[in-house]
C-alpha cells in the first residue's frame, strides 16, 4: 500500500491547545436514491468540527476542500499532527504534499482499527443518530443545508466536549 503513515497519534486524543492535533474522515450519508458523502476535519483540542465538505464524489478533493476549510479557519504552525485512516483518499500524494507544505506530520490509524479514530466516529454516529435517521432527505440541497445546520449551529456551539471555547 503507498504513501502510508505510521500511527503517531495512537489513541492519545488528548490535546493541550488548539490546532495541535487534528483528525479527518468520511462517513456516507443517504440521500433520497443514494450515497453522498461527508469529510470532515476536527481539532481534538475542542472537538469541534473546524473543516467539512459534502458531495457527490469521494474523491481527494472532497478531503482537500475539508483541510482548506480548517486551515482558513486556524492559525496553525508546523509539527501540527494530522490523523486519518489509511483510505486512498488520504494516500493520495496531492493532500500528503499539502499537509507537508504546511508543515504537518501526518498519521494514519492502523489497518482496519476503527478505534484508532475514535472521536471522529464518534461523531459521525451521533451525527448520524441525531439528525441523519431522523430525516428522509430528498435532496442534495436540503441535506447540504441540516448538515450546514447540525455543524455549525448545534454541534460547535452548542454541544461543546471540553469546557475551552476555541
């Protein structure tokens, strides 16, 4: 398998400041006759999701538009650690050179250990239970916009997982 990353964060989601380590992934989400698709990027520090992207497509770009989502919204400085799981999408030499032009270590979750990505699943599942099954989207619009809302609106400012305010 290419372009693999050692596992550097191995299940320390501790995190003493912002933008010290980072988490990304992607769930399916449902939508009238078909998957479409969610990235997301959180800062462990606060919890919050700092970066998201929803399409069509699971392709590089969908986690790249995700990454520059969160790096417009931080300040961040190089030895930032960036966790994923070892998907193709995440392999994909294009986003390595772009965590590395920003002076990123990157880290991968070992072969097919969900755990090793823990809080990121963690919240697609209650992203999942709290807003995804309760609704029958019709549209990719309409999705876009609860998933817009649940993120935004209730997740990062209101369903708050450390006491800082980041």
């Amino acid at each position: 398998m290419n372009n693999v990353s050692d596992n550097l964060l191995w299940r320390d989601f501790s995190a003493d400041k912002p933008n010290q380590k980072w988490t990304s992934d992607i769930t399916y989400i449902w939508v009238k006759n078909r998957w479409l698709y969610l990235a997301t990027v959180m800062d462990l520090y606060s919890r919050r999701i700092i970066g998201w992207s929803f399409d069509e497509t699971m392709t590089v770009e969908l986690i790249e538009q995700a990454l520059d989502m969160a790096f417009a919204r931080r300040k961040t400085t190089p030895g930032l650690l960036v966790h994923s799981d070892r998907g193709v999408q995440y392999r994909a030499q294009h986003y390595i050179d772009q965590l590395m032009n920003k002076g990123c270590r990157i880290s991968m979750s070992r072969k097919g250990n969900c755990w090793d990505n823990a809080p990121m699943e963690s919240f697609f599942g209650r992203l999942k239970v709290e807003l995804v099954y309760a609704k029958d989207f019709q549209s990719i619009d309409e999705a876009r916009s609860a998933i817009f809302s649940y993120i935004e609106i209730f997740y990062n400012r209101k369903r708050r997982h450390s006491p800082c305010s980041v």
